[in-house]
C-alpha cells in the first residue's frame, strides 16, 4: 500500500473520532494535529480512542495479509493567552514522550 494511502485512512479515521466542528489537519510528513474547541473533558479517553482508530488492522491490497500501524499522541491544552506555535510546540513534546515512554 502506498504512502499517499495510509495517510488517508490514518485522516479518515481521526475525522471519525471527533466532533464536525473540530478540525483535523496533516502537517507534515505522518503528523497530524487536531484542533478541539471546546476541549473534550476527559483527554485521555479521546487520546485512547484515537489511538485505537489508528490501530485497527488495514488490509494490504496485494497481499492476503493486514497490518497494524500505531500513533504517538501528544496533548495539550492551551493556556489562555498561550500562542499557538508554543501550544503545538507542547503537544510535539508530549507526542515524543509518549514515544518514549512506548520504547522502554
């Protein structure tokens, strides 16, 4: 399966997980940020249940096999006040935590 076509079923179900108005955005290679206003009252369910989206087996098209792809998920939530660039700069730093934290 081609690169182009895991970043689309990775967009497509992230969309799935959230609400209409919340925005899902790919910036950059396979990193992808999503905008929640207002913020879900409990993070971590929402982190939990993006990451089992993500997880689910996709079916390779040349072969009778699937595979697993996983998600490091940072989350921040924003002081007021609090620049963009920097809120996104934290949610980078917990996202690598979070990877991490999974290699040890």
């Amino acid at each position: 399966m081609r690169r182009r076509a895991w970043l689309r079923i990775t967009a497509h179900r992230l969309r799935r997980c959230v609400r209409d108005d919340d925005t899902v955005a790919r910036i950059g290679g396979d990193e992808f940020v999503i905008l929640l206003i207002p913020p879900p009252h409990d993070p971590e369910e929402l982190v939990q249940h993006l990451a089992d989206a993500v997880a689910q087996p996709v079916a390779l098209e040349t072969e009778d096999n699937s595979v697993r792809i996983t998600a490091s998920i940072g989350y921040h939530r924003i002081a007021p006040g609090q620049h963009p660039s920097d809120a996104l700069a934290h949610a980078d730093q917990a996202m690598y935590q979070d990877k991490r934290s999974r290699a040890e």
